[in-house]
C-alpha cells in the first residue's frame, strides 16, 4: 500500500475523474502568465546595454546559448514536468485528510463521479431485505433513494413508538447503514444494541429479533436496554428538528455521508391490520409475522398522506424496485399508502417486483413464487409491475436449523397472466436465506440496460 502512494499516479488523468479540464485551466492561466513574462523580459532586453553583465546573465537564464527550437523543447518539458508533479502532489495534500481506505484517492474519486451518473433507482420496502439490496446498488449509482415503511411495532422501534409517539426506524436505520459510506464500521456502530449484560452487536439474525424484542420491554436500570443506537440517533436528530420525524432523517442522512438518501414512506407511525382465510383478524406488524394463512392487509391511517420526497423520487426515477423484504409487513405495507401507489402507477420508470429467495415463517411459510405474485394481484398491486426477478439457484442451502425453505419459481418466463419473469442466480452462498447484493444489484442493473429502448410511456390516472 506505501508503493502505491510513493510513485505518481496517472488514474488521476482517466476520462469522469473531473480533473482534466482544471488542470488544462490552470495550465493556461500559467502560459498567460509565461507569456506576460516573456513581453517584460523582451522590453527589458531592449533598455539594457548589449555585452553587459546583466544582458549576461539574462542570456544564460534564457538559454540564448542553445538552438532556438532545442530551448523550446527543453522549456516545455519542464514546465510541463513540473506543472503535473506540482499539481498531483497539491491534490494528495488537499485531500488526504478525508481519505476514509487504503484505497487510492483518485479510485474514490473516479467512482464516486462514476457513481453520481448512474441511474435514479427509488427501492420500496423495509426489513433486511431492502439494505441487502441498498449495499449492492450503491456500487453502481449514487441516485437512491430508499422509501421505507413505517409499521413497524416491535422491538426498540416499538417502544420508542409507544413512549415518544414518533414512527419506528429500525428499517430506516438498517437502510442508513447499508448506505454509509463508511460501512462496515458504520453498520456495526448502528447496529450496535445496548443491552443489562453489558450491551451487544446486532447482527441480523433471529436471536437479534428475539433478544431486541425482549430488552426492549425489559426493566433496566439506565433504560437503555434493548434499544440500537441507530434508533437513539435518529430519534435525537428528530428532537433537534423539533419533533420533525422527516427532517430529522434527512440530517441523520447528512450526518451519516449516505449515498443516496433514506426516507420514511409516511411521516407519521402506520398500523397494519391483517384479516386471515379463517376469518380471524390481527392488529400489529410483531403478531402479523407470526401467522401464515393471511388473506387481506391493511393500514390504519387509511387516508396517511405519503412523504413529498418520496413522491419526487418516483417521479424522477429510472427505475423502481419493490422489495426484497417481508412480503406482506415490509413490501405491500408502503405499497398501501394510496398516493404513493398512485404515483407508482403514473411512474415512467421500469417496475421491477423481487421474490424473495426463501419462505418467511409464518408470513409466507410454504409460498411459491406464484403465491407471491397472487396475494399482490389480490390487492391490486400486480399491475404495477414491469418485470419480475427471482431465484433459480435452489442448490444452495440455509443453515442447518434455520427454519425456511427456497422459494420455487413455479410459473413459466413467458406465461401471459404475470408479468415477465427473469430467473437469475441470486442467492447469498454463504447465507442462503439471503440475497448475495451484488448479484441482485448487477441483475437489476442489467434488467434497467435491456429495457431503455422500450421505456413505458406515462400514462395519466383516472
């Protein structure tokens, strides 16, 4: 790594690093310059008296002793030698301080300017699913924007709900860590969860959902037990803004360096109602999660009027994406706000629904992709989508013990009543209940690419 930093880097020079036409500006201003210095030299030659030892002196500074065309050449080596190692060395120095890897500060550069070309891509959901998908995408644009739901009523979340009124944003913080730029160290740190027996890290797991659920009812002495510090961070930026949910995410978004932005679906806390096949009927996200058989969900406000940069994002997007993530309580629930599934509707951008590559239990225990695909057609929610992309990778296997099973691609590619369906090699090989990120964000990436030449038309809302 010292190699890399000792010997001049040429990167800095590449096509999208920005540094070329600041360069070639400064350049002229010195050849202005240079020439200025010429016109006086010339002047001053004029005045001075010819053999003196001031002519003299001028003359071997000026090379007069060499041929014509041989002092341009050496001049303009020189200059020119001096110019770029002089500037290089400038911009290691400016910059330096807010290296944050080992990486080289013209890689940074080239790729974040990459980046801030890449296509406006809104994801909408919630749960882990969606950051896995947000640390895949932001290698490939910086113009994200992260709609998450705000139903959420267990753990940390919940009982910041309860006790300060405000919406939950354990999904949020999930989808702030997964941006950051300084991940994973940021990811750990927001994650992190306090806890009696001397705090912990929160992982993602099952034991997480279990443990935060219960320190966050517990009885502690400094009341801190259970909850993340990614939900106390937020919550404070939302005391600063006076109790502006919104705003107070837009400046943990600020405070973070996120690429992209994370914003709440609603700016109020949402209900989730669930009615089942049975007739029996539950209020609450933590006990909706816990049953199969769910026939129809809904939200209480009904009427909840959605977050105005969310309606902008999708608006503008290239490319909007629903999910991964729980598919009742983190897809469908932002997905029930009408104005937001109005402008969904109205959205220019391709649509693309992503299945998720295991059952969840209890939720979609058993469910195949068709099953999927019909409890969105139940709510009317399949005709906002443009494709579909799934798991075909059913070899590899979640941990022994881990209660999912693969979710089977049970419909044809081409069958006329679902949307076009692409089966890709999606899975996390390590973790097999998971998404591997930066396949589904190349896949997604390469679904955008194949679809420019026949873009949807808007069409306008009845």
């Amino acid at each position: 790594m010292t190699a890399n930093r000792s010997r001049p880097n040429w990167r800095w020079l590449r096509p999208g690093v920005g540094v070329k036409r600041w360069l070639l500006l400064i350049f002229a201003g010195l050849l202005l310059l240079a020439l200025a210095g010429a016109q006086l030299l010339r002047e001053i030659y004029r005045d001075l008296p010819p053999g003196g030892p001031t002519a003299s002196l001028l003359d071997v500074l000026s090379l007069q002793f060499l041929d014509p065309w041989l002092r341009v050449v050496i001049l303009a080596v020189a200059g020119a030698a001096l110019f770029l190692v002089g500037g290089w060395g400038l911009m290691r120095v400016v910059l330096e301080p807010f290296r944050v890897s080992d990486e080289p500060l013209s890689e940074l550069i080239y790729r974040r300017r990459w980046r801030a070309r890449g296509p406006r891509v809104v994801a909408i959901g919630g749960g882990r699913g969606l950051s896995v998908l947000l640390r895949g995408l932001k290698e490939h644009t910086s113009n994200i924007t992260a709609v998450v739901t705000v139903a959420d009523d267990g753990g940390s979340s919940g009982k910041l709900r309860r006790e300060r009124g405000i919406p939950p944003m354990g999904d949020i913080r999930d989808c702030i860590a997964a941006l950051a730029d300084a991940e994973p160290t940021m990811t750990e740190l927001l994650l992190y969860r306090f806890g009696g027996n001397g705090g912990g890290k929160g992982q993602g797991g099952p034991a997480d959902l279990g443990s935060a659920a219960s320190g966050a009812t517990g009885h502690d002495a400094d009341g801190l037990s259970g909850h993340a510090f990614g939900n106390l961070l937020i919550t404070a930026m939302t005391d600063l803004s006076n109790g502006d949910f919104e705003e107070g995410v837009r400046r943990s978004n600020r405070v973070l360096a996120v690429r992209g932005k994370v914003v709440p679906a609603a700016p109020i806390a949402l209900t989730l109602h669930a009615r089942y096949l049975d007739g029996t009927e539950l209020v609450g996200q933590q006990g909706i999660t816990r049953r199969g058989g769910i026939d129809r969900i809904w939200l209480s406000p009904p009427d909840v009027t959605p977050s105005t940069e969310a309606l902008e994002a999708i608006a503008e997007a290239d490319l909007i994406v629903f999910g991964p993530g729980s598919l009742y309580t983190s897809i469908m629930a932002g997905l029930l706000i009408p104005e937001l599934r109005w402008a969904l509707a109205d959205a220019a951008a391709l649509r693309v629904y992503i299945c998720n590559v295991a059952t969840q239990v209890g939720e979609t225990e058993h469910y195949m992709l068709s099953d999927h695909l019909s409890a969105l057609r139940r709510h009317d929610m399949l005709g906002l989508i443009d494709a579909v992309l799934a798991n075909d990778n059913l070899a590899a296997r979640a941990p022994r013990g881990y209660p999912a099973e693969p979710v089977r691609a049970d419909i044809r590619p081409d069958d006329p009543d679902w949307p076009p369906l692409v089966l890709r090699d999606l899975v996390d090989e390590v973790k097999a209940h998971h998404h591997d990120p930066h396949k589904l964000a190349a896949e997604v990436m390469a679904l955008l690419v194949s679809s420019e030449p026949a873009r949807r038309p808007v069409t306008a809302r009845s």
